[in-house]
C-alpha cells in the first residue's frame, strides 16, 4: 500500500514533464489563464465595433490563452522540448484571415498572459491584464485617434451614355465637402455603368434630398449611399 501512495505521489508532482510544477501549479495556471483571457475576451466584446464580430472568435481567445499556458509548462526550461514543439506546431495551418488588426492584438494579448501564466509570473499576468484592458476601455470610451471627417461610399448606376464624368459636379459640390471618384464599372451585362465616388459630406445635409437629387441626374436609376464602410465587409 505504501508504495502504491508513494507512486501516485510521483505522478502527480509530474517530475517527467518539467522537474518544477506540481499538480497545484498546474490547476493555478491553467485556472488563472482561464479568468484572465475571460476578461479580455469580454473587454474585447464590449469595445468592439462593426460587423466581425464571431462568438467562436472569443471563445478562441480564451482557449488560446490556456493551452498557451500548458504549453509554456510543458516546455519548462528545456530547450530540446521547446524545438520539438516548435515543430509540432508548425503543421498547423490557419485558413480563416483576421477581419481586422486590432483582433491580432487581442490575440497575442491572450498568448502574452498565457505564457505569463505558465511561467508561473501570476502577478506580472494580472497586472498585465488589468494594465492593458484599462488602456484599451479609455481608448474606446474616448474614441482616441478617430477621424473626424466621415467618409461614406456613393454607389450610381448610370447609362453607358452619360457622361459621369461631369454630371453629378453640381450636386456632389451642393452636398459634400470633397468627393473622389475610385471606381468605375461595368453591371447588368453592360447595359449600366456603376461609378463609385469616396465623399465627406458637410454637416446636416438631408440624405433624401441628395439622393433624390442624384436619381434625377442618373435617370432614375439605381443610387447607394453606404456608411460606416470601413468597418463592414464588402
């Protein structure tokens, strides 16, 4: 009986994995890497905006951030088992592209407090995490580095035989502060032509009255004013 206990107690202090973490140490990580990651996956929640947004995305921080933690005690201090988990890992293939920069931040936010976790650097992890979220609240809460011009997308289809080049001069100059034309194409199998202008438009305009303004240049045709573009999946 007592060398059973004295054997279970050899397994459970994980000396083959690392010599340094005991059973406690585990639960503490992965526990903590948990809490944490859960919090900036609710900070990135409430601070995000536009249309991106994935509930699977969030549950991936979290779970990033703790198998980020297991893996930084499993390698411990042993360089030959960080090489061979560099390469393990790197049959890894992500298909999926990140919609917007700022979810690679959150990303290796997560990793970051994960390997702190691991590593069993449980202040610096909490520190970090409160640190970092506070700055990223008051970011959002005061809209630091927002533009202050808006800018707004103008979809007109038109006859192949008028001229766009100069018709809507008069209303885009009624009607916005600066207007770019940046695209231009061919639509309903060449039967229209859809031009595409960038435009600031000034403050207090009537949005009705533009646009009708612009069915009655392009013949009636089709007329798409998008907002908050830079922030939508087109």
């Amino acid at each position: 009986m007592d060398s059973f206990f004295q054997a279970l107690q050899d397994q459970l202090n994980f000396q083959d994995l690392s010599g340094a973490f005991t059973v406690t140490d585990v639960i503490l990580a992965l526990t903590l890497s948990f809490i944490l990651t859960g919090g900036i996956a609710y900070v990135y929640k409430i601070t995000h905006k536009g249309m991106s947004y994935t509930q699977s995305f969030v549950h991936t921080l979290v779970i990033m951030g703790m198998i980020t933690a297991l893996i930084m005690l499993i390698v411990g201090s042993n360089i030959a088992r960080a090489f061979s988990l560099v390469g393990a890992l790197s049959i890894i293939r992500f298909r999926n592209a990140v919609k917007e920069t700022r979810d690679v931040g959150f990303i290796f936010f997560a990793m970051a407090i994960g390997m702190a976790a691991g590593t069993q650097f449980y202040l610096l992890a909490i520190l970090a995490t409160v640190f970092i979220s506070c700055a990223i609240l008051i970011m959002n809460r005061f809209n630091w580095y927002a533009q202050t011009a808006v800018n707004l997308l103008l979809k007109i289809q038109v006859p192949n035989n008028l001229n766009f080049d100069t018709s809507f001069n008069e209303a885009l100059v009624k009607y916005t502060k600066a207007s770019d034309l940046i695209s231009v194409d061919s639509v309903h199998s060449g039967m229209l032509t859809e031009v595409i202008y960038s435009i600031s438009p000034k403050e207090k305009i009537n949005t009705r009255e533009f646009l009708e303004e612009i069915k009655q240049l392009n013949g009636n045709n089709k007329v798409t004013l998008i907002t908050g573009y830079n922030n939508t999946d087109l």
